[in-house]
C-alpha cells in the first residue's frame, strides 16, 4: 500500500510517498507462431479456450480464459506490460481555490525510478465541496497539462509534442498554447457533477514517434533487459502509465478507489481499453472513438473503416512486432476486441462514437458490444440492453453502454456530459453539498 513520508523544500509544496505497484504484470508466454494458427473468419467465440475447451463456470473464466486472453492480448497484439514499479509522488504545484474556489488543483511528479528518470507530470483537479472521498476520471492526455487550465504554476511540457496543437513550435510545447484545449477535457464540468479528474500528457511516458523513444520508455527498455517480438509497443507503455497513475490515487484520501473510472479519445481510447482490461482496480471504461486496434473489430468489413494492415504501416511503434504479421491475415487472430471488452466484464464500458466518423467504425464497434454480451450474461451481470444501433444522440446506459453523436473524430464539453451522464448511472448519483 503507502509508506509515506512528509518533508519540504524552498517554493515547493511537497508529499514524497513510496507506493508498492498493483501487480498487473504477466510473464511472458509461448503460444503457436501466426502462421501456426487456424483461421477464424468467424468472430473467436471468448468463452472458448485456446485449446477448444468451452468455459463452463465463473470460476474456470477468472482462473484460466480472463488469465489466457490477457495473455493472448500481450503475445500477439500489444506486447507484454512492462514489470510494475513502486512510484514516489511529489507535489509540485497546488492552487486551493482553483475554478473559482470550487476545487484544489495540484500538479504531481510521479516518479518510477531513479532521479534521473524523467517523472510523469499529473494534472490533479479535486472538487472542494464534497461528502467523503470522491469518484475520479483518470486517463491521458494529447496537449500537455498546461493546455487544459490557465494557471500558469503548470509546467510546459519538454519533450516532443504533437505539431499541429495550438502553442507548439518545432514540436515543443510553448506559454502560447496555454489553456487553449480546456474544452477538450472540460474540468469545470466534472468538478460541478461531484468528479475528480486526474490526467497526464501520453508523451511523459512515451511520446507519439515512430522511431525515437523518449519519456520514460529508455528506462523501462533498459530495466527489461532482453527485447523481442513480444515486447510492449507504445500503446501498452501508455497504458502502464495509466496503471502508475492508479497506484497513486488508489491511496488518496479524498479520492474513491473504488469509483475509478478511465477514459480516452482515438489512441488514448485503445490505451484506456486496454489499461481497464488488464486491470480490475479500474472499475468503468469510456474508450472514445477508439477504433482499430481498440473497439473496432480487426476482422474488419467496412472499406471505410482503418485496417489492421493500415495502422501498423503508419504507426509501427503502437502494437508489438507481432501483430504486424497479421496485416494480411487477421482471421488467424485468435481474438478480436469483443474479448478485449469481455475482459471488462462485469464491469462497465461505454463505447461513444461520431456519425462522420467512419474511420473508427462506428457499426462494427457496435458489434463488438454484441459479441461481448454473452460474456456479461454468462458471469451473470446485465450487458448490452439495446438491440440495434441507437440513433444519434441517445445514449445507452446499460452495463455495455453506448452512444453515438453528429459530427466527427473529436473530444467535446459535449462529450463529457455523456460520459458523466454514464459515470452517474453506474457510480450512482453524487453528493455534492450545495
């Protein structure tokens, strides 16, 4: 759990805290070579063992198939979790009276190793008026802390960044891009719905290049030692970061453990999907327009959906080494991401798509929700209460949730009333004094 230790420094308000990390990490395996494999062109069905054994108990799905499609995630698709490590936290910056005096916001330096080991840099919002510890949303972010609140107590990030977002010079951040994404996470809002949201840009831990690895990723690299097919790519590096960040606001006292909820947009989508997956502190899942390699299936059949063959041309550094050999082959999958989503179970997951956003395959996501339904039904949970797919602008709040909107591959205010809309559902109303 926590040995903390309180201590201060000149200008900085600091809590340095040791942390034992969550034990997600799973040995790596050996299973048939992607040649060896039978063809499915039929979606796996995830109560079928690798062997054909069909699982007929709960128990025999937490002990074997849950522990086996994990397994099968890391082996053939995103490579295995780097080991866990225990984390020291250190707050940087707080601001008590934050959004009008409506919340406390801190920014933390979490740190996995030794000091030179550049720390993840997390952007901690907690409503003030709250009755006992509250539900949190935790995921990544694509802009940099600083680019979701004005204070300028935030720090600008130094590694690469994205060069298209507003502020970024020769793919470094800058004061100008300071708070110009606020909408993208709209923290006002989750604080008045009786949320925390905790957040770090996915560059801390490995930013979003082809071929260069900064962030952490160098240190988790050279602390693995031996490299293979099987290695992690960059979206489960991403998705260990979101476990980290679970490891420390699992201790928190003002924060529910129990009510963690993660979310994500596109590539941080798929990192979320995959970090509730392997990880049942994570009690609900909001991967938003997530798509291939995420929620959308890889035996794909709609021409204007992305292809398994398509992101591993344009983002190598995403899935294993692995995965790519499946580029014209995805019927020898021995899963699709209907079992990605089963391993949720019985927790809840809310699929959110656009109608202009083909590319993400809203339809097909939408049949990965079916497929993932007798998985829910067999633990005896409720899953997917909707047949079809709803129209545009109803939201289906079910345990299997979804939702569809007008409009195009984008993170809204919007977008956020649903996912709290969902969050209440499940997390049951807030109280949040007046």
């Amino acid at each position: 759990m926590c040995r903390a230790t309180l201590s201060a420094a000149v200008g900085l308000l600091i809590l340095s805290a040791v942390f034992t990390p969550a034990r997600s990490f799973m040995a790596p395996l050996h299973f048939p070579e992607p040649d060896k494999l039978p063809s499915h062109p039929e979606l796996p069905d995830p109560l079928v063992m690798l062997n054909g054994e069909r699982v007929t108990s709960k128990q025999q799905w937490i002990d074997q198939r849950r522990p086996e499609l994990k397994a099968l995630f890391q082996y053939y698709m995103y490579g295995y979790l780097p080991p866990p490590a225990p984390i020291t936290a250190k707050i940087e910056h707080e601001d008590t009276k934050a959004f009008s005096g409506k919340a406390t916001l801190r920014e933390v330096a979490i740190s996995v190793g030794p000091s030179d080991v550049p720390p993840i840099h997390l952007l901690l919002v907690i409503p003030n008026q709250r009755k006992g510890p509250v539900p949190v949303f935790v995921g990544l972010n694509f802009c940099g802390n600083h680019a979701l609140v004005k204070d300028r107590g935030i720090r600008l990030p130094t590694v690469w960044m994205y060069p298209q977002l507003p502020g970024v010079k020769g793919h470094r951040a800058t004061e100008a891009g300071r708070g110009k994404q606020s909408d993208v996470w709209a923290l006002e809002q989750s604080i008045d719905r009786g949320y925390a949201v905790a957040t770090c840009y996915n560059g801390d831990i490995d930013p979003d290049q082809k071929d260069v690895r900064e962030g952490i990723q160098p240190y988790l690299r050279k602390r693995a030692g031996k490299h293979g097919p099987h290695d992690w790519g960059t979206i489960a590096a991403w998705a260990w970061g979101v476990h980290r960040v679970v490891d420390y606001i699992s201790t928190h006292k003002d924060l529910d453990k129990n009510r963690i909820a993660v979310v994500g947009h596109s590539r941080l989508g798929k990192t979320a999907l995959l970090a509730a997956a392997l990880d049942e502190r994570i009690a609900l899942a909001i991967p938003h327009q997530a798509g291939c390699g995420g929620t959308s299936p890889d035996r794909n059949d709609n021409p204007k959906a992305e292809t398994v063959q398509r992101i591993n041309t344009s983002f190598p550094h995403w899935f294993n080494d692995t995965f790519k050999q499946f580029n014209n082959d995805t019927d020898k999958l021995p899963f699709d991401q209907h079992c990605l989503i089963a391993l949720m179970a019985p927790r809840p997951v809310l699929l959110s798509n656009a109608v202009e956003d083909e590319w993400a395959n809203p339809r097909g996501q939408f049949r990965m929700l079916q497929a993932a339904d007798p998985v829910y039904r067999f633990l005896g949970a409720s899953g997917l209460e909707a047949k079809r797919m709803p129209p545009p602008g109803k939201l289906i709040d079910s345990t299997l949730g979804y939702y569809l909107r007008p409009g195009k591959h984008s993170m809204t205010k919007e977008d956020w009333k649903i996912f709290l809309d969902f969050a209440d559902k499940h997390f049951g109303k807030l109280a949040v004094n007046p």
